[in-house]
C-alpha cells in the first residue's frame, strides 16, 4: 500500500496502534504492577516525599487555622492533601525528566508516604 507521501510500505491503522493502549486498560491495578516489587521502605523515604509533605503540611495547617478561627469548622482535607501531593511529585519528576536529573520515577510508595505526612 501507498502511504500518504507516496512511499511504499504498510499502513497502520489508529485502531492498530491503539491496541496495545486498550489492553492495558483492561487490566486493573493490580494486574498492572504484580510484576514490580514493593521496594523496601528505605527507598519509600524520600527527599522529595518528605520536601512535598513538608510544604503541604504547611500550607494545609495555615488553611484549618484559618477557617477554623473564622468559621469554627475544622474540616478534613485529606483528599486534597492527596490530590495535591500527586500533583507536586508528578510535575516535579516530569520537570527533572526533561532537564535530565531524574534519578528515580515517582512511585506509589511516595504518595502513599506524602499523604501519610501531611495528616
């Protein structure tokens, strides 16, 4: 077959390419990582982890204070502080990808001990 520049050569199809996508969300979580390892928890303890649980201790502490002192509600943030700790680790490990300093992928440990931290 002709592709579009005229070359000869096959032609993949977005339903080809997608296949492999497809599969990989049929499986579930645990099936996804059952081949990786759990690493030991010397490793769990990062810098980073800590760093981000530090600053959204912070932050999360002057928001309770706050609305506590003002309202009388103490509410529970704990999704948030997730959310949140999610969203910092993973840009964080995206931005040292492309600058070349990543020496460790973000794992699940390392949020599960972000939101530890934090609450």
């Amino acid at each position: 077959m002709a592709s579009a520049n005229g070359e000869s050569g096959t032609v993949v199809s977005g339903l080809e390419d997608n296949r492999g996508e497809e599969e990989r969300e049929s499986l579930s979580v645990e099936q996804i990582f059952e081949s990786k390892s759990v690493p030991p928890w010397q490793e769990q303890l990062t810098f980073r982890a800590f760093f981000v649980s530090f600053v959204l201790g912070i932050m999360f502490s002057v928001i309770v204070m706050r609305f506590n002192l003002t309202t009388g509600i103490i509410p529970s943030l704990n999704v948030s502080a997730g959310l949140l700790g999610f969203f910092f680790v993973k840009s964080w490990t995206k931005f040292l990808e492309k600058v070349g300093a990543l020496k460790q992928p973000f794992t699940r440990q390392e949020n599960t001990v972000i939101q530890t931290c934090v609450w």
